[in-house]
C-alpha cells in the first residue's frame, strides 16, 4: 500500500481522495453502461433470437426457442425466415432500392451541399454568422413538417403547377407526388442541412492562404480545387456522408408521405411485416440482416478511418 | 468578377431551396380555404381551429414534457459516458463500452424502435414492467438514442482541452467531486448545453420510434400530425408549421445575438 501520489509528494487525505474518486467513477462508468446493456444491447439481442424463431400463431407470435415441455429440452431454432428473405425478391430489391435512395441522395447533396458550405466558409466574418443562421433555421424545424411542405408544394393544385400553367408550359396539371423521384427530392432536401454543417465546420477551419499560395505557384483554379481544397475538406465530406447515407438507407416517413407504389424501401418493408403482417420473426430477420449488411460495414469503415485520422495526426 | 457571380448565384440558389418549400407552407396557412391550394383570401381561421383542437394541444403538451425529461436524462447519461472514456482508464470491457456509446448514432431508427418494442413486450411478459406501453417507453426509447449524441459532444470538449488543469487541481489537495463541479463542469458547461438543446430537438422530432414505443395517451406531437398529413393535406397543420418556424426563428435571431456580444467582448 503506498500513499505517494504519482509525483512523488505524500498527501495525507490521499488514500481518502482515491477512495472517493473509486466510487465516484465507478457510478460513471457503471450508470450508463447499465443503462445501454438493458435499453440497447438487450433490444437487438432479442431482435436476433425471435429472428430465428419459428412462427407461429398466438401472443408473442413465435414459439420459444428452448422447450422443456417434455421433460427434455428441445430447441426450436430455424434459419428458414433468412432464407425466405434472401429467396424472395421482393425483399432483395428493397434492400437495394434503399441502397440506391440513400447512395443518390448523398451525391446529390454533396454536390448541392459542397459549393454551399464552399462559399458561407469563405464570405467574411459578418456574414458568415448570419449565413450560418439561416443554414441553422431549417436544420432546427420540424423534419416531418419540411417533408410535408413538399406534399403541400407539389399537388395537383399546388404552386409550382400553377406557375407552369400561368406561363402556358402546360395545359393542365403533372401529377409530380408519389413516385421515387419525389422520394429523393424530399431525402436531399431534409438531408441537406446535414451534409453542409459539417463541410462548413471543416472548410471555415481552412487556411485560404493556401489557395494563394497554390495559385502563385502556377496551379490553375481546377487543380487547386482539386489538390489543394478537396483532400483537406475529405473529413468533413465523409462525417456528412455518412450524416446522410446512414439515416436513409432506414428511412421510413419520406416515402410514406411522398412516394409512391413504384418502389418498396426498406425502412417500409419493415414496418409493413410488423404491423400489417405481424410476421414478428420475418420483421426481426429483416433488422438482423439489415443491421449486417448495411451497418456494420458503416461501423468497420468508421473505425478504419477514425486509425487513418489517428494516424495522420 | 466572374468569381463572385458563382458565389452568389451558388449562394442564392442554394438558400432559395432551403426556404422555399417553408416559406410556401406559411403563406398559405393564411388562406381562408378549406381545401389547402386554392387561394380564398387572408385569414387567421386556421390557428383559431389549431387552438381549439385538443388533440394537437394535448399531443404537444405530452411531446415538451417528453423531450424536457429526455433531455435531462440523456445529458446526465452523456456526461457520464463522455468523462468515462475520456477520464477513467480502467473500464470493464471498454471496446464494448465504446460499440454501446456510439453504435445508436449509426442504428437506422426503424431498428431500434422494433427492437425496443419487442424488449418492452417480452419484459412485460417476463417481469410485469412496463405494464403498459405510453409515455413511460417512449421516455425510456428517447433517452436511449439521444445519450450517443450527448455523449460525442461532451467527450470531443473533454478530450480537447488541457487536462493539466485537473491534474494541478488535484497536486494541489482538491478533492476530486470538487475539481469535477469547480472545474470540469464549467468547462463543459457549454457542451452540455449544446447537448440539451440536441437532445431535446431530436426527442422533439421522433416519428418513428415513438410510433413504436407509444401506447394509449402518449401520441406525442409528430405521431398526430403524421396521421393528420399522411393521406392528405391539413390547413391546421400549415398553422402549425409557421408558428414552429416563427419559434425557431426567434430563438435563431436571439442566439445570433448572444453569440456576437460573446465575440464582442
């Protein structure tokens, strides 16, 4: 037992001190950790196991998976609802169409975003604020209220099919809601905010001597861009893609309210085998396998580079 | 010259996007119609109904008192997470600490609101709790997915400034609560706004676990207006949406004013 502090001094409440600081961690670290174990982990551990449940009809609508009825202990376990989902088409194409929504969009944004972000970063300090603020203001309102907007917008009667008729583009009204164009307007527009946020925290960071610099050295307006600006700006693109792409890729409420029957998401297939259905084990099946192909390669790609930062630093 | 044409036009362009479709939504929560795009005339018929439905007041009530609790819980939480991994060495499987702390930032939100459900049903056949799905699992799903975010926040301010300070704090004789409320808490103070405020917006706008979560006398707001919005159009929600954006917009407008005098000085 020692009572030195680490620097070598004798410090008579020490023992005391570490004492207290002991218990004071301990119910740090132990609060949450509970808190995620039994709200979290639990959650998607029993989302595993009614995921290889058999079916049945009854309330919870799955039997268990270990049976004492007999005296002996039989384990009804069944990879059969992976199977069904992985055999039928049907599911295959919604887990690629939301792949697909959530790949565009991010593009989309990224190439709206970028200039954005680009310019409220380089305007002087004034303005900046006051740009910042209004990028701000959209990010704070109702998600649900910015999707509905765009069903207000885009009816039959709506205002822009007013403004086309007014000028005599068209004759009479487009039906323009309810199909994956619309979808994918609505994504980018409530996604937007999300990728220009953190493109603007890196590029305001961003020393604007060095596209002086460049440019004195000859480079043209391009190759700056492209040698100097967007590999220093690479962090800030990729938290914003991934700000965007992941949320998405379950998104649920915008093609509800703004797409159409053309084409199924995920996020949707989900929700229709749980509450419509009440297919428990296939709408379990559907999270687990969505959770391993589309989470856990986000997850490993971040711990990579979150080392390639690390190492870079 | 040529430059700054870019500039502007980008700028200008990329603003009119954001705004145009609320701007739209305001200007005809005005209109005296019932059938929501077809111009009548000026009017403030459709707050009145706001006001008067009980359904919206109520569901607005439950949804404040909701992201207030949320908030407060998953701050507390955050903080705890941020400080372990930032000041505590020694945890218990700390990889697996780390995967639990930030893994909800990346879980689609239909899957955690699924698998909470599910939790909350089989617990309640196993234990008896929660008796009932309402506002005591919606509560318990909002903290869940805020507290990763909360704690991002509070463990970059943490890891970012000098922990020296602490440490000559406690050379100095301090007892280690008071060097966490003397000094690490006000550091943080800061973050753990910021944290609040986070946590409390994204209790305030869940749709989707909610809708999972909920039970009788929990709709919170979201889940009524999606129900109110989700096969048509609705004049009281127009209403709705420009009294949000008139709040946002105040509470922007004094923030921009707060942080200027901070700079100022």
């Amino acid at each position: 037992m020692t009572l030195l502090s680490a620097h070598g001094k004798v410090s008579p409440s020490i023992f005391l001190m570490n004492n207290f600081l002991r218990k004071q961690n301990f119910w740090f670290v132990f609060t949450p950790y509970f808190w995620l174990v039994l709200f979290f982990f639990i959650p998607l551990a029993l989302i595993f196991k009614i995921s290889i449940s058999v079916s049945e009809w009854g309330m919870p609508p799955y039997r268990d998976l270990l049976d004492f009825s007999d005296g002996n202990i039989k384990i009804n376990s069944t990879l059969s609802n992976y199977a069904f989902i992985f055999s039928d088409p049907f599911y295959l194409r919604s887990y690629l169409n939301s792949l697909s929504l959530a790949f565009t969009s991010t593009l989309i944004c990224l190439l709206i975003g970028y200039p954005i972000a680009f310019y409220v970063a380089k305007s002087k300090e004034s303005t900046r604020n006051l740009l910042l603020i209004l990028l701000i203001i959209p990010f704070w309102t109702s998600f649900l209220l910015r999707v509905y907007a765009w069903k207000v917008i885009l009816q039959g009667s709506g205002i822009i099919n007013a403004i086309l008729m007014k000028f005599g583009i068209i004759s009479e009204p487009l039906s323009m809601l309810y199909n994956h164009y619309t979808v994918v307007l609505g994504v980018v527009y409530t996604y937007l905010p999300f990728m220009i946020l953190p493109l603007y925290g890196y590029l305001v960071k961003f020393d604007l001597n060095l596209i002086d610099a460049s440019n004195d050295l000859g480079a043209r307006p391009l190759r700056t861009f492209i040698r100097v600006i967007l590999p220093l700006s690479l962090p800030g693109i990729i938290a914003g893609s991934m700000l965007v792409f992941i949320p998405v890729v379950g998104e649920f409420v915008i093609p509800e309210l703004l797409g159409g029957s053309d084409k199924l998401y995920f996020g949707k297939i989900i929700w229709q085998e749980f509450f419509v259905n009440r297919d428990w084990p296939i709408a379990s099946a559907l999270a687990m396998s969505g959770i391993i192909i589309l989470v856990l390669p986000i997850i490993v790609f971040q711990l990579m580079f979150a080392k390639y930062n690390f190492k870079n630093e | 010259m040529n430059r700054y044409l870019l500039k502007v036009v980008s700028l200008v362009i990329g603003f009119a996007f954001l705004y145009f479709p609320i701007l739209t939504l305001i200007a005809y929560s005005f209109n005296d119609n019932k059938r929501v795009m077809v111009w009548k005339g000026f009017s403030f018929r459709w707050y009145g109904k706001l006001f008067q439905n009980e359904q919206i007041i109520e569901a607005f009530v439950i949804s404040i008192k909701i992201a207030s609790l949320s908030a407060t819980f998953a701050t507390i939480l955050g903080v705890m997470i941020g400080y372990s991994l930032t000041r505590i060495s020694k945890i218990p499987a700390r990889p697996f600490f780390i995967f639990l702390s930030s893994s909800p930032l990346v879980m689609p939100e239909i899957i955690l609101g699924l698998s909470l459900l599910l939790f909350f049903i089989s617990s309640n056949h196993l234990i008896g709790f929660p008796s009932s799905k309402g506002q005591l699992t919606v509560l318990i799903s909002h903290i869940t997915f805020s507290v990763a975010f909360v704690a991002v926040i509070i463990q970059s301010r943490l890891s970012s400034y000098d922990k020296n300070i602490e440490e000559a704090a406690q050379d100095l004789g301090t007892i280690p609560n008071k060097i966490f409320w003397k000094i690490t808490a006000p550091v943080i103070l800061p973050s753990i706004i910021s944290g609040w405020l986070l946590a409390f917006t994204l209790s305030l706008d869940d749709l989707v676990v909610a809708s999972f979560t909920t039970g009788p006398g929990a709709n919170t707001l979201p889940i009524v207006v999606f129900s109110k919005v989700r096969l048509g159009l609705s004049p009281e929600v127009n209403a709705l949406s420009a009294i949000i954006m008139l709040f946002v917009i105040m509470a922007a407008i004094a923030y921009y004013f707060v942080n200027r005098s901070n700079i100022q000085k």
